[in-house]
C-alpha cells in the first residue's frame, strides 16, 4: 500500500518521470517486469483508490486475514474430535457465504442505504465478522462446542466474501471498459493476495504451537477491522444516489426478473443447505441436498441467461463439484502421531501450517509471475485444457502418498510432499486466473454486483458440493479418522478417494469444445444487446 501511494504522489509531481521514461508503455502482452512501471500503468488506467481498496479488500482480507483465520480451523474441530467426514459437511457449511454472494449482490445493486450501493453492506458484514472472530479468539472454544465454532466460521465468511464481492464488482466495472488491461489487473490483484497469505502462511505455524490455536484469531482483529478505513472515505468512489435515484434502483428490482429469480432461488438453497449442515448430522442428507440444488441452479441458469453465460457457468460448476475434497481425512493423515497413526508423516503444526504454506503461497506467486509473463495471450480453452491435464497427472502424486508408495520407495513424506505442492500449486493458479478474468468478463454492464455474484456463487456451491460428496465417499470407503489412538485402519483406502477424485475433474476436459468459447483472454466476450442483458 505505502509503495503504491508513494510511487502514485511522486508520479504526479513529476519526481519518477525521467526513471520511468523508457518504461514500455504497456503492460499488456508480454508482462511487465518493473514494479514501478506496472503500478503506474495500473493507477492511470484504473485510478490509485482503487488499487488500494483492491489492496485492504483482497490483499489484506482475502490475502492476509483469511489465511489466518482458516489456517487453525482443522485444528480446532480435531480438539474437538470431529470425524473427518463431519469436518467436511461442516468446513462445507461454513464456505457457504461465498455461494451466498447473490443476494447481497442484489441488495448492493437495488437497494441502496444512505444513499450508498456498497459501503453500508461492507460495514455491517466487517461488524459481524470482527464479532466472530473476537468470539474464537477469546472464548473457551470446548464451552462453544462444534455447531457454534462452524458459526463463526459462517460468520467470518460473510465478512470476507462481502468485502471480495463487493470490490470485485467495482473491478468487473472496470475491466469491461479495458479488457485489454485485465490479465494484468488480476496479476496485482492475486499476485498481491498471495503475497500477503505467504506473510500470514509465516506467523501462523509459530503462533499456533507457541500461544495456541487460537492466538491468530487475536492476531486477526485488527486486520478485520481495516477494511473500515478506506470504506468511510470511500475509495470506492461511489456517488451518493439521490432519494429519487434510491427509488429508481428499487423499482428497477423488478425489470430484471431473471437475475432476481436467480437470486432467490441461490439464497433458498444456500439457506436450506446451511440450516440442514447444521442440524443434522447424516452426511448422505447433506451430499444429496447439496447435489440436487447444484443441478437446479445450473437447469436455471441454462434455461434463463444466454447460452454462452450459461454453458461457462455449467463447465466451472461441474469441474469444481467433481473434484471430490479428501482434505478432512487429509489433515489427520499428515498430522496424526505416533500413538494415533504409526505408519503416518507425524507433521508437526510448524510443518503443516507454516513450511507447507510458505511453499504453497510461494508457488502461487511464481505461478502468477509466468502467467503474467507467457499466458496472457492465450486462449480460454488452450489455457484451461494444458492446466486441466496437467493438474490430473500431478494429483496422483497424492494417491502415492496416501498409498504409503513413496515410503516403499524411500523417499520420506516431507520431501515428497513438498515436491508434490510446488509443481501443483503452480499449475492450480494457472487454471484459476483464467477463470476468475471469465466471470469478470461475463458480467453485463449495470449488473456487475449482481452478475458476478451469481457466477462466483455458483462456483462457490461447486466446491461445497465436492465437499459433501467427497465426505460421503471418504464415509463409504469407511476412511473417519477423528485422532482417536491406534486408528490406522482408518486410512487404507484414502487413497481409492484421491484416486477417485483425480479421475472424476479429468472428465471435464471432454466439455471444453463445448463449454468454453474459442476466445482470448484479453477478447471482450459480451457485444452487442448481450453488454447489457444477460438474457441475450
């Protein structure tokens, strides 16, 4: 933040000129390797508030604060005994305001408070979510029980998907307008995001095992309660609406049926899915509800908007649900000790926490760095098939440890692991940037909020979906660590899952030719009554 305002003052005096006059004058197209230079080409085309609400808001709060706050969520429900099966129904319920996200996209866009679309919304999520995480920062997290934790974590999400919603919105705006500029917009925006989880990544390990599990929440507060600042002086840059104004948005509600039944029908399934997650306890009720509701919004989605926003929408709907998540019995494999799990890794909470992150989110830079520098150019379907095959071979470096293979062989499970997260990670942001500069583009002009909400909420309820499947898999194959003693029978056929799940993601490749449009990415995908109607 402090470099992007200096170098953004010290251009408007005059002070960087001659050092940046041999800058390309471009960013676009092969990358941009000098910090400065990008920054500047960035702020003159988007403007310097932005680039620092997108800093509070994504570095900060999607970057830095989720990853301190997520980080500890496994160990919490391991202290208190949770199977893994339940830890995935529940992390499930929890991830939920991310599928959310439409209906606080149509209050956002219809029904403004005081005047203002987003900074009212903002604020009273940042409230809740600070609440939350003070609640498991300070509480005595046994008293609490597993029900109230997952509502926390309900909470803290609401806080956290607002803030990336709703300035998300404001960059979808912009980068309809400048598409060429995109690519580049989503390197400072995911570039910065995981720089600053790898900050997070390094305190959290050394946190966790010196002051508890619960020292990150307390560590947490103030990085929650930032997004404040920069909302009340709204860097934004929303007008205030007028009172006639006010009542033209609320009306205008009703001229745009389609995405109001689609919001509706998003929160009446995320609601539904929430209230049974919570209540009840079988994971078939949970995997079977959370199914249905994922066909129903892709039925309606492909009967209600034009083709191409439908077919994009089904295609990262699918490819995330079928990618079954095994992470609940996972983190009882790599963590349990010698007494729970002889044969196991035995990582320590530094290991698992801090030196796996710190390669993860140092991967994803690199990742992003040659996305920036080779990729920007290419097309939706090369991109996406190169990473999807890619993506399929590197998970069955999973399988050979779940299967104990790389023992037999002698390699130890620290080596292979980490050599396992750097070629996966990379190729992981890879297929991600793709996808998320897919959803801005999709997002017709006067329905930004709204639009994105939807296709970022389907996403969302992908990856809830391969929770809950994957939590009945790991059920059916008998695989329910909980960290008891002697529960090595537990994880024989982890590996059959992985493999499973491998396999299953694959498949979707077949629906590229079909699914995704022959586009480049820096190709504006909306033209003609389509920019501005999402029906057509």
């Amino acid at each position: 933040w402090a470099c992007t305002i200096a170098c953004h003052a010290a251009m408007e005096k005059g002070v960087m000129q001659d050092s940046l006059d041999d800058a390309p004058k471009s960013v676009h197209g092969g990358g941009n390797c000098n910090p400065c230079s990008f920054v500047r080409s960035l702020s003159n085309t988007f403007g310097w508030k932005l680039l620092i609400m997108l800093f509070v808001s994504q570095h900060l709060m999607k970057g830095l604060l989720s990853s301190l706050v997520m980080a500890p969520a496994p160990f919490i429900f391991g202290s208190l005994s949770i199977s893994a099966p339940e830890v995935q129904v529940f992390t499930g319920i929890a991830a939920l305001p991310w599928a959310m996200k439409p209906v606080l996209g149509l209050l956002s866009d219809h029904f403004p408070i005081f005047g203002f679309r987003k900074a009212p919304y903002l604020l009273i999520t940042s409230v809740v979510g600070i609440c939350a995480i003070a609640t498991l920062g300070f509480a005595d997290i046994e008293a609490l029980g597993a029900r109230a934790v997952v509502l926390c974590f309900f909470l803290i999400n609401c806080q956290l998907s607002a803030c990336d919603l709703l300035t998300e919105a404001k960059y979808a705006e912009q980068l309809r307008a400048c598409p060429t500029h995109g690519p580049n917009l989503m390197t400072f925006v995911w570039w910065g995001l995981n720089f600053a989880g790898l900050l997070a990544t390094t305190v959290t390990g050394p946190l966790m095992s010196h002051l508890g599990f619960q020292s990150p929440y307390m560590l947490g507060l103030p990085v929650a309660a930032s997004i404040i600042i920069p909302t009340l002086a709204n860097y934004l840059e929303e007008p205030k609406l007028s009172q006639n104004e006010v009542q033209k948005c609320r009306r205008g509600v009703l001229t745009h049926s389609v995405t109001l039944f689609l919001c509706l029908l998003m929160f009446a399934g995320t609601s539904i899915m929430t209230v049974v997650g919570i209540i009840y306890e079988s994971v078939a009720l949970n995997a079977g509800v959370a199914v249905t509701f994922g066909i129903i919004m892709m039925l309606a989605f492909s009967i209600t908007l034009s083709p191409m926003i439908a077919k994009v929408n089904a295609f990262f709907v699918i490819q995330t649900s079928l990618s079954l998540s095994t992470g609940g019995a996972a983190f009882y494999f790599f963590t349990d000790n010698p007494d729970q799990y002889p044969e196991g890794p035995h990582f320590s909470q530094e290991f698992f926490v801090t030196a796996l992150g710190l390669v993860g989110a140092t991967c994803s830079l690199l990742g992003i760095s040659i996305y920036n520098r080779f990729m920007q150019s290419w097309s939706y379907r090369r991109l996406l098939l190169l990473t999807n095959v890619m993506a399929f071979l590197l998970s069955w470096l999973d399988v050979l440890v779940f299967a104990r293979i790389n023992v037999n062989l002698g390699i130890s499970d620290h080596l292979f692991v980490v050599g396992a997260n750097v070629s996966e990670i990379i190729v992981m942001q890879w297929m991600w940037m793709p996808g998320i500069l897919f959803l801005s583009q999709l997002c017709p002009k006067g329905m930004e909020a709204t639009m994105y909400a939807l296709l970022a909420g389907c996403h969302n309820l992908g990856g809830t979906i391969a929770s809950s499947c994957g939590a009945l898999v790991l059920q059916w194959l008998e695989v329910q660590p909980c960290g008891q003693q002697g529960e090595s029978k537990q994880f024989d056929n982890l590996w059959k899952a992985s493999a499973l799940s491998s396999l299953l993601s694959f498949g979707t490749c077949i629906l590229l030719p079909f699914f995704i449009p022959n586009a480049r990415q820096t190709d504006t995908l909306l033209v003609g009554e389509a920019a501005t109607d999402p029906c057509h």
